[in-house]
C-alpha cells in the first residue's frame, strides 16, 4: 500500500478489523459481519496490487460500514476525513441522504 506520504507499507488486515470494530462497537453488528467485511477490503486490495493507495482502503471501508450501519459509517468517516466541526457530521449526512437510494424510484 501506498501512504499519503509517498511511503510504501504492507497492508495489515487486523488494522482494518480494528477500525471496523471500533466504528461498529455497540451497533450489535456481529464478528462475523466484521471479518466478511474486512475480506471484502482485503480483496479490493489485492485486486489493485500493491500500489493501491491508503485512501482507496479508507474509501472502501467506507462502502462496507455504509451497507451496514449509517452511525458506524459517521463514525469512521468523522475520524478518516478528520471532522473538527458539527458542521462535517452535518455535510456528511446531506451527502448520505443525497446518495441513498429511494424505495420509490422504481414505482
């Protein structure tokens, strides 16, 4: 993986269970829900060899808790994209209820 800076490190499965495990702590979301999900990332990341950067990781662990649990998403995404203000929270929700599909659209 590539970081920010440029550095190359090797990409750590356990660092991404431990995000998932502290953004969906006390959300009822199941260990198994975690390792599925920390799978997903990892494929993504072999997918993408490894140059792939940290932000995709970060984006990708993003998609995952977004599927599961919309306060788990908040709460990675208030520490990935580094919110300093109840303003962040608020921009990310519009930018959820803009993204989220309508149960009508379809008829």
């Amino acid at each position: 993986m590539v970081k920010s800076s440029g550095d190359v490190v090797p990409f750590q499965r356990a660092k991404v269970v431990a995000g998932l495990a502290a953004a969906t702590k006390g959300r009822g979301v199941s260990d198994e829900a975690l390792e599925q999900m920390a799978t997903r990332v990892e494929d993504i990341v072999r997918l993408n060899g490894s140059e792939v950067s940290t932000a995709v990781v970060g984006i990708t662990v993003l998609d995952e808790l977004r599927l599961v649990d919309d306060v788990s998403y908040l709460r990675f995404a208030s520490v990935y994209k580094h919110f300093d203000a109840a303003a962040d929270f608020h921009r990310e929700l519009e930018l959820m209820e803009k993204s989220a599909p309508r149960a009508d659209a379809n008829g």
